[in-house]
C-alpha cells in the first residue's frame, strides 16, 4: 500500500471513530443516565409511599408535610387526603392512584426501566468494543506497537 493510500484510510478510520462511535457511545451513556435518575425518582416516590403507609393516619386527617420545590427549598404542605396520590405515567399524563395501586406501577415501571437500562449497557459495551477495534486497526495501519497485556503489580501499601 502506498503512504497516501494509509493515510487516506487512516483518517477515514479516524472520522468513524470520532464522529460516529464516540458521539454514539456517548448519547447511549447519556439515555441511560436519564434512566438512572427516572429510577433514582421512582425510589424516592416509593420511600414517600412507604412513610405514609407507617404513619399509620386516621382516616380524614390531613398530612401535614414539607416539599421540595427545587434546590432544595422546602416549603410545608398539608395533603386533605393522603391515602391518594397522582402518579406521573408518561407523556405528560398523571393518574390519581391509592397507595397500593401506585407502589404496583412503581414495580412494574422500575422492571421495565431496568431492562432498558439493562440494553443501553450492552450497547455501551458493544461501542466501547467497537472503538478499541477501530483503534487496533489504526495501530496496525500505522505500524504502531501497542500496549501489551499489564503485568499485575503488588500493592506497595499493603
């Protein structure tokens, strides 16, 4: 192969890399990070589930409680009636749900989110996979020795 044959597909090798790969591997990072938080979300609803399920109301008594209005300002709420809440169920809806009902939503929407989750990671992995490919092959165009398995070093601490 002639120099500028190489360097022509080296830098075709380069473009995929970068502008394809990375910026796929890092919008797949990015929806499984929303992910993580949608769930992060779910969590913190089922704890302010399960806290007013063992405060054990009267039935009538109103719910006196704080609420988080964003970085961290609080400011205190009173729920009339405690025993319903209304859930986000996507695409802007809400549905008024009792507790019981929306800690079943919770499951089965915390279920399916972890599989999509669960499928972003293998996609991350398929990337990363996909980018150290490219890499080797770049290294093997450009004749350039890469590094060697590491040898296991002791920990000097210890």
């Amino acid at each position: 192969m002639s120099p500028k044959h190489i360097s022509d597909k080296v830098a075709q090798y380069e473009t995929f890399l970068n502008e394809t790969l990375r910026t796929d591997l890092n919008s797949t990072l990015v929806l499984r990070d929303k992910i993580y938080q949608e769930q992060a979300e779910f969590l913190a609803l089922r704890n302010s589930i399960n806290a007013i399920k063992l405060a054990e109301l009267v039935p009538g008594e109103p719910l006196k409680t704080k609420v988080d209005l964003g970085c961290n300002f609080y400011c205190q709420a009173r729920v009339p009636d405690p025993t319903m809440i209304c859930v986000s169920v996507g695409l802007g809806f809400f549905v008024q749900l009792t507790l019981d009902e929306a800690l079943e939503f919770l499951n089965k929407k915390d279920t399916e989110l972890g599989k999509e989750a669960d499928k972003l990671t293998a996609d991350c992995a398929k990337l990363k996979a996909n980018i150290k490919l490219v890499i080797g092959g770049l290294q093997e165009l450009q004749h350039i020795r890469g590094e060697g398995p590491r040898k296991p070093q002791r920990d000097i601490c210890s």
